[in-house]
C-alpha cells in the first residue's frame, strides 16, 4: 500500500516547518481499514462495524517504523487485525490514525489488492507493505 498524507497532515506538517505551531508525533499510531474510497480531506471512510473488528495499535517509533532516507517510511513489523466473527465487508483503503476511534485521520492508501473479511479471517499488513511517500 503507497499512501498520501492527508490535508490534516499537510497542514500540520506545513506549520511546523514553518514556526507557525508545534506538532508533536503521537505516542501511538492507529491502523484501520475502509470499504469505501477514502479522500484527501480524511473523509469518506466507512470502517467494518463490529465482528471483532478494530484497529491496530502501532508503538509511534524506530522500533515500528523504518528510518526513511529516500523520502519513503514503512513498517517495520506485521499488523495484524483480529480474526473477524463475521462479515467486515470489502476492505479496499487503510489509514492511520491518532486515536483507537474517531481523531484525525494522517494517511491513507488503497490496499493493492482488496478483501472480502468474512467469519475467520485474519487481515494482516505485511512487514514493508504500509508505505508512505513524501516528495
């Protein structure tokens, strides 16, 4: 999964650099998954409701995230979801997020191939697969 950053992102990336306001890294990143086409305001996400579904909880460090020297950074480890009890739907986009629920969304991508979850299965995002590019 390639993913942008979202406006949100932008402009808090953007004040930053430019002394206008901090913004501080979260201590904890979110991963979540979508079945509908996620937008560049954030919006437009449709997450699995229920059947065991929820996000993945990512540690915001070096030891979850690979040092990005080309203007790319990826996981580090395996994000695995729970085993879904029942239909989740198709996943096609996943984000990450600053909260377990709601907060802002910071990125998003489509998944490179989407999924039907349906009562056993297990989504997981392999180490390298959840990129995101800055250039």
């Amino acid at each position: 999964m390639a993913g942008s950053f979202t406006d949100y992102l932008e402009n808090k990336v953007l004040n930053h650099i430019f002394g206008v306001t901090a913004f501080s890294a979260p201590a904890s990143l979110y991963v979540g998954l979508s079945t509908s086409t996620i937008a560049d305001a954030g919006t437009g996400i449709t997450e699995p409701s229920g059947n065991s579904y929820a996000r993945v909880a990512v540690t915001n460090n070096g030891t979850s995230w690979t040092t990005s020297t080309t203007g790319v950074i990826s996981n580090k480890n395996i994000l695995s979801f729970p085993e879904a009890t029942g239909s989740w739907g198709t996943v096609t986009y996943s984000f990450v997020s600053d909260s377990l629920s709601g907060g802002n969304i910071l990125f998003y991508g489509s998944l490179n191939t989407s999924k039907a979850v349906t009562a056993g299965d297990t989504v997981t995002i392999k180490a390298g697969d959840l990129s995101v590019t800055l250039d």
